[in-house]
C-alpha cells in the first residue's frame, strides 16, 4: 500500500533561508498530491524584547513598525517565489503571538508533515525565534518533521534515504512518517550501531524493521556499523554524505532532552551540523 502525504505545513520567516524551506516544501507537496499550507509565524519584537518591561510609545512604535517590515519582506519573498517557480500555491496565514512555538504547534496538529528551518545562529536574531523552535515544535506537536539546513546547496529530497535506526519509539515513529518519501527514493540504506540481532533482517515470522520495510515496497540496504561511538550524531552525518544521501531519517530526542541538553546526544549533533534535509519524529 502507498503511503500518502494529504497536508503539508511549511514554517516561514524572513530569513533568506526561508525560501529554501518553501521550496522544498512545494517540491515535497507537489510530488506527493499534497495540500500545502505557509504559516509566517515569528514571535513580535516587542514580545521577545520586553523581558517583563513596559515598552510603550516611541518604543512600542519603533519595534512594532519593524515587525511590519519583517513580515511584509517575508510576504514579498513569499509572493516572489511562486511567480519565479510556477507550480504548487500554498495557503498563507501569519503570526506574531508570543510564545512562537505555541502559535505555530496550533496549526500543526492538523498536518501530516511540517518543513521547518534549522536554527541559523547568524540570523536568529533577526526573527525572534527561540534556538529550540524545531525541538520544541516536534515534541510539542508530536508531529513528524522535514527539517532543512539553512546553509542550501543540497539536492532535491528523496533520492537516496538514510535510516539511522534504533528500536525505540521515536525512530519507530520517524520510519512511519517517511514512508511516503521512503516509497518513491531510489534506493534506501538503514545504518544500525550496536548490532542489535532483534533488529537484523531474518527469516521466519519474526517481525523486525527490515520485513516492515518490505512489507511497504521498500527494500533497503543494511549497514551494521559495530559499536557505538561517543560521537554519533558526528559520524552519522559523516555516513549519510558516504553514502550520498540526500535525506536523513531518524528519531529525535530518544533520551530525555533535558539528559540531552547536558551530556549531548545525536539529535543535538545533527541538528547543529546537519548538511542534508533531515526527518525526524519525536
């Protein structure tokens, strides 16, 4: 059975990298027979700014009159890139409400994928987004994410998956949610550290990943990568470029994210230096 993507959510704002998310996003929906809905949702500077303090007047003024501006540059580039890239016209709907990620998880619990941006730390400020928007909208929302690096330059999404699978909930889930992507990619690898024998293609009728995979048309290629190293998330992304891989799929934040946050993790990694479109599910 195919799997199908019927809504798609892109986060916007008026960042350069925001084109790439609309791109990416259109080419997703388009592919997919999807509805795709914008949202431009940033947190006002005022709201961001205040930190528990009255601004009002020229101030208030000031701040609210470079929220405009921010907004109208993002509807611009917005109209912009559907006239220089016939094809999918997305819905647009904005936002300023404080906190952000509340705002914007409203409307993702009504979509089947969202497109977010990784955080930028050159232009975080000029958005008034918190650094955790992405983490805090997947774990949030408890909606699955197509996550895209800001830096560009990658190729379109979907040719070659990467599956870096554990067997917990999270990659479970993540597996799920790219399934669509996972069905129409040329070819599909699964990278698995620890040797897990559970988790092995083999015969019979054991359930496992691998007679998931093909159960739903897709044959993938398996990697056993020995033990696991201290850095992961580091030498993931270094075997998802081996590979050629266009398209990273993994779950996010499998420890608690406070336990994260301290020691560091995969996720952690992955969202700081990835360099591929990444999937992920919480």
């Amino acid at each position: 059975m195919i799997a199908t993507l019927m809504q798609v959510l892109v986060h916007l704002d008026s960042t350069p990298a925001s084109a790439l998310r609309l791109q990416a996003a259109r080419q997703l929906a388009g592919q997919h027979g999807s509805a795709l809905a914008a949202m431009y949702a940033v947190s006002s500077t005022l709201a961001a700014g205040s930190y528990g303090y009255d601004l009002t007047g020229a101030v208030a003024e000031t701040m609210a009159g470079i929220d405009a501006g921010r907004r109208a540059e993002a509807r611009a580039a917005f109209e912009r890139a559907l006239k220089e890239r016939p094809g999918l016209t997305p819905t647009w709907a904005e936002s300023c409400d404080f906190p952000v990620a509340a705002s914007f998880i409203g409307q993702a619990l009504y979509a089947d994928l969202l497109v977010l941006g990784q955080s930028d730390p050159a232009t975080r400020h000029e958005v008034a987004l918190p650094f955790d928007f992405v983490e805090s909208v997947l774990i949030g929302s408890g909606k699955p994410a197509l996550i895209i690096p800001y830096i560009g330059g990658f190729k379109p999404v979907g040719h070659t998956a990467v599956i870096a699978w554990k067997p917990t909930r999270e990659s479970a889930r993540a597996v799920a949610a790219a399934m669509p992507l996972l069905q129409t990619a040329a070819s599909v690898h699964v990278l698995n550290w620890g040797g897990d024998a559970d988790e092995l293609p083999v015969e019979g009728s054991h359930l496992s990943l691998d007679g998931y995979l093909r159960q739903h048309g897709v044959n993938a290629h398996w990697h056993l990568e020995g033990g696991e190293p201290a850095a992961v998330g580091e030498m993931l992304l270094s075997r998802v470029f081996d590979l050629g891989g266009d398209l990273l799929v993994m779950g996010c934040y499998g420890h608690s994210r406070t336990r994260e946050l301290v020691m560091g993790g995969a996720s952690r990694a992955v969202l700081k230096s990835m360099t591929v479109p990444v999937l992920m599910a919480h």
